[in-house]
C-alpha cells in the first residue's frame, strides 16, 4: 500500500497571491483584521474562536398589557426655572422687580414681561395688598407665554393680593340726623351702581310697589293708586328706574320724567322690554310678579340704603348696625371691567395663568342708560331699534312675535368684569372674584361682551379650586348667543375644552337675579365638575341655548305663524349640528338655589348636547323647585345616579307637548336617580325615545349605599389636585 505524503506548501510570491481567487483574498482580509492568520492562508485548519462572558437574561416572555401600562414612564421636557418679578403696593416703579426693589404697579410688571417672555418662563409674584387700578389691565397675545414657555401671576406665598377697580370713600359727615344719613364726597359724574362697606354689599335705595297700583302702556306706566302719586315730586327723576321681576326675567328700563300720574320711560329701553317672553307689562306670573322704582334720596330708608349725587358728586349712606364709618372702609367702584384678556383677530393669546389672587370691585353701567336692561335669560338682554316693530305691543307681543323673532339672533351678554376670549391654555386657580357689580368671569363670551371687541375663540380655559361670592351677576358664562357661537363661520371661532371644577360659588346673581351661577351656552366637550353652588336666586348650573331652534332640522314649534322665527331674515333652519356637545355636569353639590323665580331648575339644560351626561350630583334645599330640568330641544342627555333631596319636581322634562305629533325633545334618559319628593314631570314616552329607568323612591333620609356615596362625594375634592401645565401645553 503506497501513503500519501503530506508536503508542506512553499509561500507564494506576490503575484501569485494577487493571483488568487477574490473570496479568497476578501477572507483573507477579515481574517486578518481578527488576527486569525490560519484562515487568512485558508487553510482549514481549527482555530480557537475568542470568547467573552456575557450575562444570562431571562426571557421576556408574552405581554402583560395590564402590567405593563402599571409601569409606563413618561418623560416630559422639565419646566423652565422661571424669571421672577416681584410686586408690591410699597414698591416703586422705577426698581429693577427684585425683591430688594419690586415693581409698585401692575402696568409695570406687565411691561417687563414682555421684555423676555419669548426666551423665558416668566413670574409675576405679588405681594399682599390692594393693587387699584385706574384702567381696565388688557392682556393681549403678547403677555402670554411665547414659543412654548408660560406667563404665571400668583399671589406670594401667605399672600391675598387684591386687583381692585374701586376707589376708598373717606370723610364722611352726618347729613340727617334723624334719619342717621351720612354723606361724603365723590368725584363729580361718577354714578356706580354698587357699594361695599367693609366688604359687604349695599343697596342702592330702592321701594317695592305693587303692580296693580300701576298700569303699563306702550308710553310708559301710569300711576292708578294716588298713593303712588308722589313719585311725580322726587327730583333728579331721569336717574329713576323700574325694575319688574317675572317667571324668569329681571328686567329694568330708565325714567324720562313723571308726571302727573304718567311716568314716561327712556327708549329704546322701554320699547324692548315691551315684546318677547316674560315681558315687563304682562309677565308670566301676573301680578305675582315683583316691581320696584329705584335709585332716590328719598328711598334711603333702611340701613344699607345707599344714593349718588353725581351732579353735585355727593354719596349718601345709611349705616348698619354696628357700622362706624369713621373706621370703615366703604368702596365705590369705579371701572366697569377690571381685566381684559384676548388676542387679536389672526392670534390668540395663550399660555397664561393666575393663581392665588382676588378680583374685586367694579359696576356694569348699561342698565343706566336708555337701553335700560331689556333681559331674556341669564345675561343676556335685547337693545337697539327691532324692525317692524307691532302698534300694540302689550297686545301683540307679549309672547312672542316676529319683530322679536327679528333679534334673537342679536341679542347681547352682559360684559364680564374678567373676560375672556380668543385665548387658549388659561388658568385660573385659588382666585377669588367677589364684590362685583355683574357677571364674574366671562369665558369666550361675544365680542359685544369684550372690552377688546375680540369674542368667541376660548380654547382650554379651566377654573379650579376658586370663590365665587356676594355679586352682583353669576359667577361663570361660558360661550356666545350669535350665530358664529352655534355655528362657527371658521373652525377657530368655536369655544372648546373649558374645565370649572372644584369652586365654590355661594351668593351670586343678588342684583341680576336671572342669571344662573354657572352658564355655558355652546361650547364642545365643557365639564362642570364637583362644584359646589348655593344661595342664588336662580338657576346653580345651566348647560345649552337656543331652546332647539339651530339644531338639524330646527325646532318645528318656531316655524308656527306666531313665532315665526324661521321668516326673519338670517334665521337659519341648519341641517348640522351646533358646537354644543360632551358636556358634562358630574359630582356638584347644589342647594339653596332658586330662591326668586319659580321658571329653571338646580340643573337646567336647552337644545341637543350629543354624549351630554349629568351624574352623581347632590341637589337639595330647593323647596318647591326642580332638579333637573331638560327644557325646550334638549336631545341625547343622560341623567343618571343623582341623588334629589327635597324638591317639588326632580326631573322636568318640557318636550313642547303643544307641538305633538312634532318632537322637540328626544333620545333622553333619567336612569338610577335617587329622589324623596317630588315626582318625574314631562312626556316620557317611547314615542319621543324619552326614557325613566330604574329611578327609586326614598323614604325621607334613608338613602341606600350608593346614595350616600354620592352625596359623601359631591363638591369640591378636600384636596383636589391642580393641573400643572408645562410649557407644551400638556399635563
């Protein structure tokens, strides 16, 4: 057997191995960057590969979703350390905002944001004390927090400070001694319709009357009972007014001159408060309804009564018991709107935040004028000249008509003393808004109710953890009435995400006492969320406008010859949905409302609200009242585990039975409701898909388990958290 022998080869020349085959030079150049001489020869020859000891990781195994999201982490951007200015009444002006040397003015303070609020976050820290203003404080696009950063005005840590619209009134002296009237100087032509004496509300002097010792023409009132004829003597009488209180409106109209027996009223005032619903000669409740003539000398009668002199600049006052004036501190307002807050017609402002301070002191003035105070429904009210206005308007327009038809659509709102509009991201929280002389806070309301003539365009507003106390309007109005409110003629007029939770809101609407504490009329996905409302006149929350008539398809009820609403010029049947839906009223506590007017509910809803829900609310102490009531149009609301505590109607449900077989009110629920008065009011029927499910009767206080919980959770949260917003608007 021959062997083979094995020899070993001899090292090639260069052009041989230039000469090999391309895999193999390419393995020989790997092999060499691995330091494996062996395969670079390509031999085969074993090799001992390199190791390494690299960990055990135990297998991942399938998903946990439930686990897994238990465990997530977010990691947002941090805010930025803020620059800080310092604010204070004993500071000066002319100091750098230091708290060596803080700014003494809010104008200031104002003006150095603007200097770096595009590069920084910015802080305006105020210390206690009152801030008066001598102007509306404006806030436009470029006060808000620029290219992602945030504006914030707070109270200093332990402080309260006050942004006031009102002047101190001081040197006081007895006028009458007998009658104990005190009077003090005031700057000639000032004519509020408000006063705070150590922070209280007054009243401006005031009579009631009955009405049937008067009669009511197209011209004015006449005088029927003679006792009321020495009206025809006071003097001053064109700052006279009228006020009648009816089923749902508070209307007012100003005096021309008395006499005789005929007090001839101010137009186009009185005119407007002539047509429509509820009107000033033939009200709803008749004679039941209230009247009053106001703002006399002659009516200081009662301690609190109050009357200014503005020709002579003279204020007259009738001190309560108790009440020194030498060492009171007697406010008179002298702004009509304290902070203005909107952007322009192409921007917004955003990014803006208050926290820890308190509004205070203003009057609304328009009830003075000749437009007098034509209201409708909760802030809004009727001015200018109505078109073909009917000869007899007692007579032909005491409920409804077409002149009045002609200006639903124009109607204006009560102006704010804070407004908001055309804005997004603004927060207020831990602020108080009280002694104000009108609605408190205005939130995207119509540009006829901003000072900056900007309206509408309110995008994540939230109010939390605020007080609302002693004014003279509601607290909070959400929202326009015009046609660019319900049906926006561009996507950024509409009014969308406002939060109001966790406030407290307790004598509101003492001088517009048909206004509810909280409005919003239509806006998109707006939560009303564990507030609690008590002791107003009128309704605590009110969701919805427009009673049906701009929703798809319109309100059939409208288009009868009476109303005629459809035959007026711009009134629009629409075949698309208004803004309005998503609202949420969940976990409020609300009692001692409804203590004027028997028209409204504790929680009041209008028109189609698509996924509207109202839940886990406690209402009570509303004797004789209603508790939910879902009026004219409401569609889509679900009304479920509240718990009604006393009431005379737990849920009333107007679906315009007079218009059947029509339907002006569907696809409505009232599920799970607690309730131990009172009954379920309205056309409930498969009909109209309007549905009762469920509800259960108590007997007196014996609530079962889920009732307490919601009465154990209603309100505000004893400690609600507040949202911090970063600078990229998240939370």
């Amino acid at each position: 057997m021959t062997s083979a022998s094995v020899t070993k080869p001899a090292s090639r020349s260069g052009a041989e191995a230039a000469s090999a085959p391309r895999w193999i030079r390419r393995v020989s150049v790997i092999a060499a960057a691995l330091g494996l001489a062996a395969l670079a020869s390509g031999a085969a020859v074993a090799q001992s590969l390199p190791t390494f000891a690299i960990p055990d990781v135990a297998p991942a195994g399938p998903p946990n979703s439930e686990n897994a999201f238990g465990s997530v982490e977010i990691h947002e951007r941090p805010a930025p350390v803020p620059v800080v200015f310092e604010v204070s009444p004993r500071g000066s002006d002319a100091g750098d905002g230091s708290v060596a040397h803080p700014f003494a003015s809010l104008p200031r303070a104002q003006a150095a944001v603007r200097d770096v609020n595009a590069t920084r976050s910015v802080t305006v820290r105020l210390a206690d004390g009152v801030y008066r203003l001598d102007a509306p404080l404006r806030f436009s696009e470029a006060d808000g927090g620029q290219n992602g950063y945030v504006v914030r005005w707070e109270a200093a840590d332990g402080a309260r400070p006050v942004i006031s619209g009102g002047v101190a009134i001081l040197d006081w002296r007895r006028a009458d001694a007998r009658r104990d009237i005190w009077v003090a100087d005031i700057p000639r032509g000032a004519d509020p319709r408000q006063l705070w004496v150590n922070d209280q509300p007054t009243r401006r002097a005031e009579v009631e009357a009955p009405r049937r010792a008067f009669a009511f023409h197209d011209w004015g009132i006449q005088i029927v009972d003679p006792a009321w004829r020495f009206l025809a003597e006071l003097p001053d009488q064109t700052r006279l007014e009228v006020e009648n209180t009816g089923f749902f409106t508070d209307r007012r109209a100003r005096v021309e001159s008395i006499r005789g027996d005929r007090i001839v009223l101010a137009q186009p005032g009185w005119r407007n408060n002539l047509i429509g619903y509820d009107t000033f000669a033939r009200p709803v409740s008749g004679d039941r309804a209230r009247f009053f003539i106001a703002n006399a000398l002659a009516f200081v009668r009662a301690p609190g009564d109050w009357w200014a002199d503005p020709a002579h600049g003279k204020l007259y006052y009738k001190p309560r018991p108790g009440e020194l004036l030498a060492t009171s501190q007697v406010i008179m307002p002298r702004l009509e709107v304290l902070v203005s807050v909107a952007g322009g017609p192409d921007r917004q402002i955003h990014d803006l935040q208050f926290s820890g301070i308190s509004f205070r002191h203003t009057s609304w003035l328009g009830p003075s004028g000749p437009q007098g105070y034509a209201s409708q429904q909760s802030g809004a009210f009727l001015a200018d000249e109505p078109p073909n206005y009917p000869a007899d308007p007692i007579r032909d327009c005491s409920w409804g008509c077409w002149a009045f038809e002609a200006m639903r659509n124009h109607w204006r709102q009560q102006p704010a003393a804070v407004q908001v509009a055309a804005a997004a991201r603004i927060l207020f929280e831990n602020t108080e808004f009280t002694q104000l002389g009108q609605i408190a806070l205005g939130v995207g309301n119509d540009a006829n109710a901003n000072l900056s003539g900007m309206g509408l365009r309110a995008r994540s507003v939230e109010v939390v953890r605020s007080r609302f106390v002693d004014l003279a309007g509601g607290a909070i109005m959400v929202g326009g009435i015009t046609p660019d409110a319900h049906h926006p003629s561009s996507p950024g007029l509409a009014v969308r995400d406002i939060v109001i939770r966790d406030n407290t809101i307790t004598r509101v609407s003492q001088v517009y006492r048909e206004q509810a504490a909280i409005l919003v009329t239509y806006a998109t996905a707006p939560i009303i969320l564990r507030n609690e409302v008590s002791e107003t006149p009128y309704d605590g929350i009110d969701v919805g406008w427009g009673w049906g008539v701009n929703d798809p398809g319109g309100n059939t009820a409208y288009m009868s010859l009476n109303r005629g609403y459809y035959d007026q010029p711009g009134n629009l049947v629409y075949d698309t949905p208004t803004i309005l839906r998503d609202a949420v009223i969940v976990g409020n506590r609300v009692h001692g409302v409804k203590r004027w007017f028997p028209d409204g509910g504790a929680i009041y809803h209008l028109s189609a609200d698509p996924g509207a829900l109202i839940a886990e609310n406690h209402v009570y102490d509303v004797p004789g009242g209603i508790g939910v009531y879902l009026d004219e149009g409401s569609r889509h609301v679900t009304v479920r585990d509240n718990v009604f505590d006393g009431l005379g109607l737990w849920v009333n449900l107007n679906a315009l039975d007079g218009a059947h077989p029509r339907r002006t009110a569907a696809d409505n629920v009232a599920r799970g409701n607690w309730h131990n008065a009172g009954k379920a009011n309205g056309s409930w029927s498969d009909y109209a898909n309007n549905r009762l499910v469920d509800n259960i009767a108590v007997d007196g206080q014996d609530w079962p388990e889920g009732a307490r919980n919601v009465i154990a959770r209603a309100g505000p949260a004893p400690n609600a958290k507040t949202p911090m917003t970063n600078p990229q608007g998240g939370k």
